[in-house]
C-alpha cells in the first residue's frame, strides 16, 4: 500500500522551544513510521517578516535542522531541506497567484492576526498578503495530501484545496486537494500564560542550558488567586499545573492534589518543574551540540534533502507545464 505524503515546514526566525516540540516536533517524528514525510525550511517565509535584516536567517536555519534531528527526525526517513534551494516553489507560486482571487487572501483570518499581532515589523507587502499562496505552492509541489496543522492554520489549508480546485478546475486535474492532521497535544501557552510566541520571549529554548531553564521556569506566572504558601491553590488556572499535564502527567494529580491542599508553595512546584524540563531536554542538548560541532554535517544533510526535493518538484512541474500548454 502507497503511504501518504506529508509536507510541513517552520520559519526560521529564531529559537525552537518547548512549544515547537510539543505542538509540532514530536508529532513529525513519529509521523515518519506512517508517511512519506517533507520538512522544509521556510526562509522565504522568514523573509516576508525579515527582509529589513536578513543576517540571522542561515545561522536560524542551521539550528532549526539541528533540532530537528536532535528531536527525532530522521534524515533517512523524511527529506529535510531548505525552501528556497528549490525553485520550483517560486514558480508554482506565481503560477498560482494568476489564479487565486484577491479576496480569498484578504478574508483569509491569519493574515489579519498576524498584521496585528506583529507591530514592529512593516507587513503591508504583496509577498504577505500572498504568503498563503506560497505556502499551497509548497504542499503542491510534492503532492502532499496530509500537512499536520494545529487548528489556527486550518483556514489556510482549506485556501489551498481552493487554490488546488481552482487550477484543477481551469486546466487539469493535477494537484490532490490535501487534508489536515490536526495535532493531539493542547497549545502550550508562554511562560507569561500569554501566547508562546518569539516575539514576546516568552519561552524555554530547546538550546537553553540546565541553569537558563531553572531561571526561567522560575519566573512563570501561576495562580493569580494563591497570594500566600497556606492559601489553597486552584491548578486549573495555574500555567505551571499545566506544563506538568504536558511534560510529566504522571506527576500532573500529585501536583495538583499538593497545589490544592496547600502542602506546596509555587517556588517548589517550579523548582521540581525545572528539574522534569532539564531530564527532557538534556538528551535533545546533547544531540544537538553533536550535530553542531561536526563541521559540514547539518549541510551535506540538507544537500541530500535538496536533491531528493527537486527530483520531486521537478515532476511535478511538468505535469503544471504540460497542464498550462506552454
């Protein structure tokens, strides 16, 4: 039996956290046993956001692969490459931006999120109002019929089975119209309850040592309602009970029976909080730091990824071509 193919793929602006890991990195590992699986490097969607400072964007990128390996991808399983070494995406994209109306992208709710979530960068450009189209180009390209998407971005997935339908419709019946995998895992919130997000800074990184965890697991806000130790604690609204449901739900009763009674204070809940992040992410460090310190490694990995990409990108754009007569 034909397995399905997967695409998906994260922008590489800055550090992979707690957040990536569980919403997305353990999902895409273990996809691995059950699909054929493509994990891209975004940067010409870090671009839409980054173009004023373009510098971090290859050191972002190096990292991000190494966490990606370090969290269980396998590069003999699943194709990891960079967006832009394949420029089949560009050309699919400008195919598609001549067939997807303009409204289907200002309605989509993304686009208007984000314009207001992200307001210290200039977002009124063509290529952001039009990013959902690079983004259908690039689970196109490879005949992806499953993305894993969390449930924000289902209106995004949903304007690319249109953009798909549409080309379908006008010329031939090229592209599957993909469906989504919605991830299990509940959205981690940041350590401030607020969204986890890179631009708040409001996360643990997946890099961050043993000490900078502990420092930073002791800053997250818990029950607003718990003003002294003796005061019972209400877990269901503390983010720290939370992360233990996550990370350690064999622990997540005892902590919240300890939170309720009182038997605990909230420093000694963070403090054994710290201790649970740093016996997960000790092994990711490791691996991580190995791939980092073996010159050329992380590259000939994402060469590898490059080639088998493009074979695949290749045919498809064929069929595109053949499909446009021209």
């Amino acid at each position: 039996m034909t397995k399905g193919r997967i695409l998906s793929g994260m922008r590489p602006t800055g550090p992979l956290h707690l957040g990536h890991y569980v919403g997305a990195l353990k999902n895409w590992a273990a996809l691995q046993d059950e699909y054929d699986c493509h994990y891209m490097v975004a940067d010409w969607h870090a671009l839409m956001s980054e173009y004023a400072d373009t510098s971090e964007i290859e050191k972002w990128t190096r990292e991000m692969v190494a966490d990606w390996i370090a969290c269980g991808l396998d590069p003999e399983r699943s194709i990891l490459f960079v967006q832009s070494q394949v420029p089949e995406h560009a050309e699919l994209h400008l195919i598609f931006s001549c067939v997807t109306p303009l409204g289907w992208l200002e309605r989509c709710p993304t686009y208007k999120e984000q314009r207001k979530e992200i307001k210290d960068k200039d977002l009124e450009t063509y290529a952001f109002l039009g990013y959902p189209t690079l983004q259908a180009a690039d689970i196109l390209i490879y005949l992806a019929d499953v993305v894993p998407v969390g449930e924000d971005q289902l209106p995004h997935l949903e304007l690319t089975r249109e953009i798909a339908r549409r080309f379908n419709n006008l010329f031939a019946r090229v592209f599957p119209e993909p469906q989504g995998k919605l991830t299990t895992t509940p959205r981690l919130l940041g350590l401030d309850r607020r969204k986890m997000s890179k631009s708040y800074r409001n996360f643990i990184a997946l890099a961050d040592d043993a000490d900078t965890v502990v420092e930073k697991a002791m800053t997250m806000v818990t029950d607003p309602k718990r003003i002294r130790v003796t005061d019972s604690g209400h877990p269901d609204e503390c983010n720290v009970c939370s992360y233990y449901e996550v990370f350690a739900p064999d622990q997540a009763a005892t902590v919240q029976d300890r939170c309720r009674n009182a038997k605990w204070g909230c420093t000694d809940c963070k403090q054994n909080l710290a201790e649970t992040l740093n016996e997960v992410l000790e092994p990711i460090r490791k691996r991580r730091n190995a791939l980092l310190g073996e010159t050329g490694k992380v590259e000939a990995i994402l060469e590898s990824g490059r080639e088998k990409a493009s074979l695949l990108a290749a045919e498809t754009m064929k069929k595109v071509r053949a499909a446009l007569t021209f």
